[in-house]
C-alpha cells in the first residue's frame, strides 16, 4: 500500500490540490448535526455587531470573533483579543489591531459548534499532535438597496496563516457570492458557490488564493446576507 492509499479523501484533495469541498448535507450528517442544533447555532449570527474598521467605508459587514489555543485537539480558549493581518495579506485593511465583539460562550458550547471544531482540528491535525493559535470569525455580509455585499473586499487573498475553513451558515435572499480560487501567482484554478447550510471548502493558505464575490439582494424589498463561519489555523 502507498503512502497515499492510507489518506483520507479530505486529506488526498489537500495534498493535491491544495483545498477540498465537501457538501454541507454530507458534513452535518457526518458531524451528527440534528436540525435543532443547526437551527440554534445558525441564529447566533442574528447577534453580530458591526465591523466599523473598513477602509472602504462600508457598513455592510457584521462579526464577532474568539481566539484558542488548540493542542492535541483539545481547544482551550484565550482572553479577548485583537485581528491583525498584515497589508501583505489584506491591502483593504491591514496593519491594523481590529477589535471585534467577542464570540458568546454560549455559541462556542454549541454542540454544532463543538462538532465543527473538533472536525477542524481531525481535518488540519490528523494526528492530533499539534500546537496551533486557532481564531474563529462568524460573519454576516449584508446586501442592501444601494449597497452591495463584499464577502472579501480586498480581493482574492491568502489570510496569513496556514490553513483555513470556511463554512456557509446561510444564504438569505441573495443572488452571487462566488467562491474563486487562484494559484498564488493569480492563476484562477476554479469557481463554484456555497449555497446551502454547512457546504464547506478547507484551504492550504499557503497554496491557495481565494476571493467571494459580491452579493446583491434577490428582492430589494426584503433584509438579504450571507452568513458564514471562517475558522483559521497557525502552527505555533
């Protein structure tokens, strides 16, 4: 047998293509994610304040955000502090010590909540035999008349860090919002969309660059975002 045949599949699509999709109905049932507790952690992102550090001047992105040391699987959280990247990584709003609303404890003790991590860490760590700075970021893009949602407004872009998650949430009332991934030379290696709850896409950030369009609302009469859970891994 190689080396190879003994991967996972999640495992395999990194290893080759640098990220992996996986079908949200597929990954909650695979995580035993009941409706009831999806439905409970999907309207935590109804509590989310806005993000006031955007150099495009908008106001059409809401957050909150939590910091974990996660080693050997287990994740132990950290005192409240600051989102920083680099202008290297994000051009829009780089250099800056961003301070967001904290995560709820009582969404992190979610049991959909606590599935997806432990998965984050099986998925990043097989082996579990890492020491990682791990930070979490619920956001809610709004689309609204006269403003469009930007799920990325810097662009296709590498976060800085090693590996990433991104978890569609919800898609209410919106039309676009198309993932895009590039080789990190701009290359485009594809494009797809996240349409339905817990439809996932893992990311070698070293590898990989990628960028979501923007939103605009189906019917401009009524409220329209784009929920999403973003957890992202450094090696310490």
């Amino acid at each position: 047998m190689s080396d190879t045949d003994s991967l996972s599949p999640i495992e395999d699509a990194m290893n080759r293509d640098g990220y992996a999709r996986l079908p949200g109905a597929e990954l909650l049932d695979q995580l035993g994610i009941s409706h009831t507790n999806w439905d409970a952690f999907a309207r935590s992102w109804d509590d989310l304040g806005p993000d006031l550090y955007m150099a495009d001047g908008g106001r059409y992105r809401r957050r909150r955000h939590a910091t974990f040391r996660c080693t050997s699987g287990a994740f132990v959280r950290q005192p409240h502090q600051p989102h920083y990247q680099s202008r290297d990584y994000n051009v829009l709003n780089g250099d800056v010590q961003r301070w967001f609303d904290p995560v709820e404890d009582a969404t992190v003790a979610m049991p959909a909540m606590q599935a997806i991590l432990t998965w984050c860490a099986d998925s990043f760590d097989p082996g579990r035999k890492g020491d990682w700075h791990v930070e979490l970021h619920q956001f809610r893009i709004e689309a609204k008349p006269g403003e469009n949602g930007r799920p990325t407004p810097e662009g296709m872009h590498r976060d800085g860090v090693d590996r990433v998650m991104v978890m569609l949430v919800e898609r209410r009332n919106v039309r676009e919002g198309v993932t895009r991934i590039g080789a990190p030379d701009g290359t485009p290696l594809g494009e797809f969309t996240l349409v339905q709850p817990g439809d996932t896409m893992l990311i070698d950030d070293h590898r990989i660059l990628h960028g979501v369009t923007e939103i605009h609302p189906l019917d401009p009469a009524h409220p329209a975002w784009r929920d999403a859970l973003v957890v992202t891994f450094v090696a310490n």
